[in-house]
C-alpha cells in the first residue's frame, strides 16, 4: 500500500513541472497501468472440437487393431 506521504510528494512533484512536460509524465503513467485483455466478442472455433474422441463417425476407430497388426 503507498504511503500518504509518497502520493503526497508525486502531487507536488507534478504540479511543479511544465505543460510541455506533462503529456510525458502521463505516458509514463499510463505505462505502469495494468491493461485489461479484452475478450474477443466471438471465440475462435475449433472445427476438430466436437471432432475429437468420437469414435462413432465412419469408420475411424472400428477395426483398428485389425488395420494396424494385420
């Protein structure tokens, strides 16, 4: 947690620097600031997603053994 005296100097040091070096000082800010990811509004589809683990479309697992030892 920041100590009232720290918030304190930071405000004093700011309101002593020139207007032509305040928009440095906030790009620095802005810098520090965490960004939020933002979530895309439709999540990429994965088309193997409803694929995987079935094993009842074609003929994809039957007779594996069979295919794979004979």
């Amino acid at each position: 947690m920041q100590s009232t005296s720290s918030r304190q100097q930071l405000l004093k040091a700011i309101a002593q620097l020139s207007d032509q070096q305040l928009p440095i000082v906030l790009r620095f800010i802005q810098t520090l600031q965490p960004n939020p990811i933002a979530a895309p509004a439709h999540p990429p589809t994965d088309p193997l997603a409803n694929f995987i683990g079935a094993n009842t479309h074609g003929n994809l697992a039957q007779a594996i053994d069979e295919t794979l030892y004979d």
